[in-house]
C-alpha cells in the first residue's frame, strides 16, 4: 500500500491536468496481478475513469470508489514537496493524502490481495476523475454501469471519514447570474446602469433567500449546517475604474437536504431578480439578471439501517453514523444506478484541500483492517 501510495502522490493529478498516466500506472499495477481492467478515457483521451473486477462474474459482490484528481497547490504555503510523499511523525503528507490517494492505495493493495483469494463474490474498483470540480468525469462510468447486466450489489466511497460510517451529504447545483446594465463613462454614472450593482442587489437577493431557508426550511440536525445553503462564491465584472460596466458575473450554489425543493429556490431567485430589474426597465430596456444552471450532483441519504449501513460497520466495529458538510460521488451511484452507498475512508476533510494536506498512519492501518475484513466477507459470500 505504501509504495503504491508514493507513486499516486507523486503525479500532479489537479483537476485541470490529466490524469492518464496515473491511470495507466494503476492498469499495470492491476495488470501484474493478473487484473483485467477497462479505462473509460475522456474525449480527448487525456483523462479517464478505470473499473476492474476480482472474483466470480455475474454477480452483485461490493464496489470501491475513489476520484484521482486533487485541487491546486498555486498560493499555498506548502513545507513539503505537494507531489512527493513524505512521510514523518507517523504521518504522510502530499497533495491528496487524504482526499482521497490514501483510500485509493488501499483499495488497489486490496484488489490485488482479493486477486489471491477464492471469493465467493467480487470486489469491484472504481476510479475516476474530475471529481472536486463537480463529480464530472464519473458520469461516463456510471453510463457504463447503466448499461452492465449485473450492477455492484453496495459501494464504499471512501472519501475521508477518520473510518467514520456516512450515510448522507447534501445534493449540489451550481449556478450563474449574468447581470446586464449599460456602460458609460464614469464621469456621467447615473446616466448608465452599473452591472456590478446589479450583481450586488442580486446577492443581497441570495442572502435574504439563505436567512428565509435557514429559517422557514427542511432542517436535519445530522449535519454541521443543519439547513439549505446558498453561497456566492465568485463575482466578475468591469475593466478599469472610470468605465461603468455593462456586464457582471455571479456564480453561486445551493446546496441541499434531502427533500428541499430546488426548482423552487431557483424559481424565488429568477423571480426576485426580475423585481430587481423591471423598474429599471421604463429608462434601460436591455437590464437583465439571467440566471443559468451550470452542473449539479445529487444528495446522498442512504437509511440508517440499510443492510449496506450495517455491513460496513461490521467492517470497521462502528457503532454509529455520521453526515459529511461534502458532497461525493455516491449520490450518483445511488440514484442513477440504485446502488446502496456508504462514505468511509482514512483521514479528515480538516486536512484536505490546505497546504502540508496529510493522513495519518493510524488512519490507513484501520482502513487497510477494513479492506481486510472486507475480503474475508467476500470469501464467505457476505
């Protein structure tokens, strides 16, 4: 696990990078324990997910799931190499120790273990990509799964967990305002109509929305937020200061319970921004707030006491369950495929996504325990 986890951390696999050549590493590492397994490249080819079997075929058996990419480095304060594994005070640190390589290096340590085994049902590894800018690349995978006669029976996302049981995260949309004024020189601005302001009435809007969610909606007490959220989190627009801008930019999500009524939030907001522009309108007839759906993944709620819930938790020694703040690729397995899903893996999100990002190794020896009691299941047939 360690020397696989050495050569994972030491590929710059961010987002905006391909992936391929991890990707063709992790097919020869599979490939030299006798593992077949299928690449499922991007368009260009320079990205892909891999899915490969142990164990007899046609039938359900367990799926492990892990994404290769990691957010960036740029303006971090990184004391360590971001794409090295250093490892020290029982620690190792690199960019996705945590989020996810180090779950990635013990699921492929335990299909190459299982690979030895005689199961009785198989372990299936799922990898994929472009997960941290919105679960994108996965979606051809799950495509693929649509069509198989035989779907994975359960998964494990192993996103950190510190081996906590998840059963849910909040479903997520990501939108854009496009906010359109008139431009002038800004020695005549209230003869123009400043876009920016636009953009800034339009997230006065969201924030009014937020404390009207917080206040009035679902509510589920699992979770750190326990409510809706809507958050602006990117606004463009302007040249240089004497111009008043005739375009700005607002991207922004909602992120959501289980049960929350998104069309209808997102229909609240096309309403209050016609508010905000139709008086507007009588002395500049081109003003708009346009607002657009960008991409969106589904929550996760599996029940408490779903046989997947109860097995993996025979796997670890858990007692409880537990919500996570982030959104994963589970949701999309479970409703697009129906496979029932869990959240559990090595490490913390506290680590994630900062500079000096680590798992410990405490961590990865109870997650390597898990893929070991795993396999034991699978020999017994569950």
């Amino acid at each position: 696990m360690r020397a696989i986890l050495e050569q994972l951390l030491g590929f710059d696999t961010t987002s905006s990078n391909p992936n391929i050549d991890l990707m063709h590493y992790v097919q020869a590492v599979l490939s030299e324990g006798g593992i077949a397994s299928t690449l499922i490249p991007d368009a260009g080819g320079e990205k892909a997910n891999l899915y490969a079997s142990v164990g007899p075929a046609g039938q359900g058996g367990v799926m492990l799931s892990g994404h290769t990419d990691v957010v960036p480095v740029v303006g971090q304060n990184w004391t360590v190499p971001p794409f090295a594994m250093t490892e020290r005070d029982a620690r190792i640190y690199g960019r996705g120790a945590t989020d996810m390589k180090g779950f990635v290096a013990c699921a492929i340590a335990a299909m190459l273990e299982a690979a030895n085994r005689p199961l009785k049902v198989p372990l299936h590894l799922a990898l994929s990509y472009d997960e941290e800018i919105g679960c994108l690349g996965v979606r051809s995978l799950v495509d693929m799964l649509e069509a198989a006669p035989v779907r994975p029976r359960m998964c494990i996302v192993g996103e950190p967990t510190n081996m906590q049981v998840a059963t849910g995260h909040k479903g997520k949309v990501a939108l854009r305002a496009t906010c359109i004024g008139r431009e002038g020189h800004s020695a005549l601005a209230p003869l123009a109509m400043n876009a920016l302001h636009l953009a800034a009435d339009f997230i006065h809007l969201l924030r009014d929305t937020q404390s009207f969610v917080a206040e009035h909606g679902l509510r589920d007490g699992d979770y750190d937020v326990p409510y809706t959220t809507l958050h602006a989190g990117k606004m463009n627009g302007g040249v240089q200061v004497n111009i008043v801008p005739n375009n700005a930019v607002v991207d922004f999500e909602i992120r959501s319970l289980a049960g929350e009524d998104t069309a209808r939030l997102i229909e609240i907001l096309r309403i209050g921004s016609e508010e905000i522009v139709d008086p507007l309108r009588a002395e500049f007839p081109e003003a708009e707030i346009r607002i657009e759906r960008l991409w969106d993944y589904p929550g996760l709620g599996t029940p408490s006491d779903a046989g997947v819930v109860n097995f993996v938790k025979g796997l670890t020694g858990a007692n409880g369950t537990i919500k996570v703040a982030f959104g994963t690729e589970g949701g999309l397995f479970d409703a697009r495929l129906g496979i029932p899903t869990v959240i559990c893996g090595p490490g913390s999100m506290a680590q994630g996504h900062k500079p000096d990002e680590y798992v410990s190794l405490e961590q990865l020896e109870r997650c390597q325990a898990m893929m070991a009691a795993l396999i034991a299941r699978l020999e017994v047939g569950f």
